[in-house]
C-alpha cells in the first residue's frame, strides 16, 4: 500500500515538472532567451536591456502544467509575474522611462540647430510607411498601428502603444522594438553607406552654438505645451518627457533628476525587460503573426533608417556650401538614444579621423525621441 501511495506522489510530482510539460516550443523559446543573453554578453549589443529581456524569456518558458493552480504564470490572474507584467499591460512603465530619459537628456544640440528636428521627423517616414504596409496585408488599423511604431527603434513607445491598440501582440512587438534597438551597429552602417557617397561622408559641420541655461529651461516647457496641444493623446510620454528635461535643467531639483535619471529608470528597465521577456511564452508568441511582426519591423525600422539619410541629401540641395549637413547623421533621427548617434560618429570618423558628429548627431536623435512620441500619439489618437 505504501509502495502504492509513494508511486502516485512520485507520478503527480512527474506531471508536475517542466521536464513533462516541455514541448519543442518551450525549447526554441528558451534558446531565443539565451541568444538575447549572448548577444549582451558576447557582442555588448544593449546589454542593460536585452539581459533583462533574455533572462524573462527564460522565465517565462519555464514549462509547468497550467491546470494545477499554482498561479505562477505572467498570464494567471494574481500571480507575482502578473502583478508585475500590469506595468506593461496598463502602460505605466513607459511614461516612467521617458522620465528618465528627460532627466538624463541634454537637448542643447537641438535648440542650437532647430533645423534637425527635421530630419528625426523624417525618420517617422519608416512608421507610417510600414503603417500602410500592414494594411494592406490584411492587419486591422488598430494591430497595423500598433506594429508600425517598432520603426522609431522605441521600446517604452511600442511597449505603451501596443498595450492600448492591440496587447494580444504586445510581447512580439516590444521584443522586436528592442532586438532592433539593439541591432542598431548591425543594421544601419551598411544602409548608410549604400545611400551616402565619399564626398558627403566627409562634410564637415560648423560647431554648435552655445546654448543659454534659459533656453534649456523654457524648451522642456514650450516643448511640452506644443507638442500635448498638438497630439493631446501623447501626453504620458512627452508630459514625462519634458519633466524629465526640466529637472534636469531648471538646476534646483538636482536630487530629483539624478533619481529619475538613475535609480527609477534602473529599476523600471529591469522590470520592463524581465516582465517583458516572460510574456513571449511559447503558447502565445510562436505564431505566424510573430513572424510577420519581426518582417514588418524590420521593413520599418530599415525605411526609418534611410528617410533621415535622404531626407539630408534632399535638404542639402538647398543649403549653402557653409550651411550642409553631413547625410551620416541621418540615421540618428530613429530615437535609439544614444547609439545611433554613435553610429553617425564612428562612421564619420572612419572615413575623416578629425570629423566628430557625435554632437551634430544628437540633435535629430532627441528629436526622433519626440517624434516617435508625437507618431504614438498620432496613432493613438486616430484608432483608439
């Protein structure tokens, strides 16, 4: 009889185990999470968030048998990992990061050049561009509008508006924003050489203007003012955004802005990242809408890439010789801050070692921060 009542425990604790509930998509999942934590490790591509990200997917594949009422998946109603993943699904992580992001941001190139604002408008080309390719594969306005955004290379944006326009989607769109964030000193250097000649590689830029402390203190202000004017419904992001800024700048809440731009944003990446990452469990995420997401995100972050670089070529056809924009910051104009901007200036370097864009480069890169908020909002605002 013991031996009996021992086999059925030992039998029960079996069905219990991930090793009985795993299928072959837990397992492909599992090696997608350690890519992800290869890729940080190994090639240093965003390791503060794909880590984060690499490790949720772990976590969130972990097989067990959903029928027991253990109430540990990120899906069951008042588990740990749910009550986390409410971060995501009801939007409060992302106005959080773009606090952050205010606070730790110097928007000096982009007041000393307005003209750069442009160019990170023009990189919205990718969003609306992939916006119209999602329709006419069949998508539902709402999902197409939630997809395009991975364009701006925005993962609190894609993150905030798939939670209010398709969230059945949301892990595979806000893993694909953040792969391709990642991926930017992959993607972008072959595309900006294709579309740049030698000679517009090595225009050199007139240095900055110095920027007044008055003028960093009205921008967040008068920026906050026209832009939620403009697009009331991206108020979370570019409210948060500009509070940020003006902590950072207004220099009588320096505490203030080292918290939001350390601490706060530390943890929040942390539990956007892991909360995230666990919510591409294998039963939801292994589709072929997935699949098409990642293709369509690649689509529009490749046109996003490319709208800023020509738009530069197009804009230097009516500038000065004194006045021309190197078309290498181009690229910058998606908001992958401040790694596109990198990318501008490393390659501007290779090909003239005395020619630093960085500082150029930064200008359309804040600028494509709040254009991919004003796209988000636009979206929003439309098919909400």
């Amino acid at each position: 009889m013991f031996s009996e009542f021992l086999l059925q425990n030992l039998q029960e604790f079996w069905h219990l185990t991930g090793f009985y509930n795993a299928t072959w998509q837990h397992l492909v999942m599992l090696l997608v999470g350690l890519f992800f934590i290869w890729l940080a490790i190994k090639k240093n591509f965003e390791p503060m968030l794909l880590v984060p990200i690499g490790f949720g997917i772990l976590i969130g594949n972990v097989p067990f048998n959903t029928t027991a009422g253990l109430e540990i998946g990120i899906y069951e109603e008042g588990s740990v990992l749910n009550i986390l993943y409410n971060g995501v699904s009801a939007g409060w992580y992302p106005p959080l990061i773009f606090l952050g992001i205010g606070a730790m941001t110097d928007f000096s190139a982009l007041i000393a050049n307005p003209k750069l604002m442009l160019i990170g408008a023009a990189a919205q080309f990718g969003i609306f561009g992939a916006y119209m390719v999602a329709l006419l594969l069949g998508f539902a306005p709402d999902q197409a509008g939630a997809m395009a955004i991975i364009g701006g290379a925005d993962g609190p944006t894609a993150i905030f508006l798939s939670s209010k326009l398709a969230p059945n989607l949301m892990g595979a769109i806000a893993v694909s924003a953040y792969s391709y964030m990642a991926l930017v000193p992959v993607i972008q250097p072959p595309l900006m050489r294709l579309l740049t000649t030698k000679h517009e590689r090595v225009i050199k830029m007139k240095p900055a203007r110095a920027v007044s402390q008055n003028e960093k203190i009205i921008f967040p202000i008068v920026g906050m003012i026209l832009t939620c004017f403009v697009v009331p419904s991206g108020l979370p992001l570019l409210g948060m955004l500009f509070f940020g800024n003006l902590l950072r700048e207004c220099g009588v809440t320096n505490r203030l802005a080292k918290t939001a731009s350390n601490a706060l944003t530390d943890i929040v990446t942390i539990l956007l990242g892991m909360t995230v990452g666990a919510s591409t469990q294998a039963s939801e995420f292994l589709t072929s809408e997935t699949i098409r997401i990642f293709l369509l995100g690649f689509m529009a972050f490749v046109i996003a890439s490319a709208s800023g670089v020509l738009f530069v070529k197009l804009f230097n056809l009516f500038l000065p010789k004194s006045k021309k924009i190197n078309p290498l910051i181009g690229n910058a104009g998606v908001s992958a801050v401040p790694m596109s901007a990198r990318i501008s200036n490393n390659l501007g370097l290779e090909y003239d070692p005395s020619n630093y864009l960085l500082m150029h480069a930064m200008g359309p890169n804040v600028a494509g921060v709040i254009g991919s908020a004003v796209a988000a909002g636009v979206l929003l605002g439309f098919l909400a």
